[in-house]
C-alpha cells in the first residue's frame, strides 16, 4: 500500500491544470498546447479531458482545445459561472480564432450548453465559424437498430456521396 500511496501523493503534486486549454499534464501549459505544430485558430471544446484522449486517438484533429469542466446542468446546479465559459469567451475574443468546435455529448445538457456558448460567441464583435461534431448513425450500424432520433437526426445531416 505504501507504493501506491506515495504514487497518488506524487501525482497529487505533480499534476497541473492547464492555464491555457484546462488539460492536465505535468506542464502548464500542457503540452498539446506547446506543440508548434497545431493550429491555434481552430479550438474543439469538450466537457472533460477524457474528451480531449477520445478525439486525439482518431489523429484527425489538429487543433486547439479548450475543456469546459462539464456541461450546464439544472437538475445539478450547474451553471455557466461553474464552468469555464469566460476563459473560452476570452480566448474568442483576443486570440486569432476563426472556428469553434461543440464537441459535447448528444444529450439535453450537452445541447443546452452547446447552445449557450453558440449564442455568446455570436454575439462578439467579429465572426466565428461555429461547427458541432456530426450527429447520426455510427458506422456500422443498422437502421432497424437504431431509434427515431438517431436516424432523424442521421437524415437531417446528410451529405452529398
């Protein structure tokens, strides 16, 4: 136990939160925020860093992100001051960004959310390209498999093949 113990005390201190994106890592600023290579002008918001690791393993993004700490929640009292909506309205603000990824959970608070920073980063003074991840039917999924929702949803935000 003595091993384990000192190991969690070392991570306890070791651990920083990133000052820029909300990651963790052993650097501040982490170091996808280091990397020279990505483009800054486009940042993928999430509600957690397991997010972040869910995205990265696709190695299809290149991008910034920004982690919001959860989503808006009534039930939970969860509100827009207990997430880290000014952080992401002041990195839109002051830094070169011409896109903004939504990339929450498909769910009520999720949408919610999404919806609330939607509506403040419409409201800055120059334009953001506002994009949300594709909604529908995972790959290889069956149709009579799927609920109403789904393939509504699936319908909604066909593509030309």
């Amino acid at each position: 136990m003595q091993p384990l113990a000192a190991s969690l005390a070392n991570a306890a201190t070791e651990i920083k939160t990133c000052g820029i994106c909300g990651n963790l890592g052993t650097t501040d600023p982490c170091h996808l925020c280091r990397d020279a290579t990505r483009d800054d002008s486009v940042i993928c918001v999430v509600s957690g860093v397991a997010d972040i690791w869910a995205i990265e393993r696709t190695r299809q993004y290149r991008g910034a992100y920004h982690v919001l700490g959860g989503v808006l929640s009534a039930l939970d009292g969860v509100g827009p001051d207990d997430l880290t909506f000014t952080a992401l309205l002041g990195r839109a603000t002051t830094g070169d960004i011409r896109e903004v990824i939504i990339a929450l959970a498909a769910t009520v608070d999720g949408q919610t959310t999404a919806h609330v920073i939607s509506d403040a980063l419409n409201a800055l003074p120059h334009p953001i390209k506002i994009t949300r991840l594709a909604h529908g039917l995972p790959m290889g999924g069956e149709l009579d498999y799927m609920d109403d929702g789904t393939i509504g949803l699936a319908l909604a935000a066909r593509t030309k093949l």
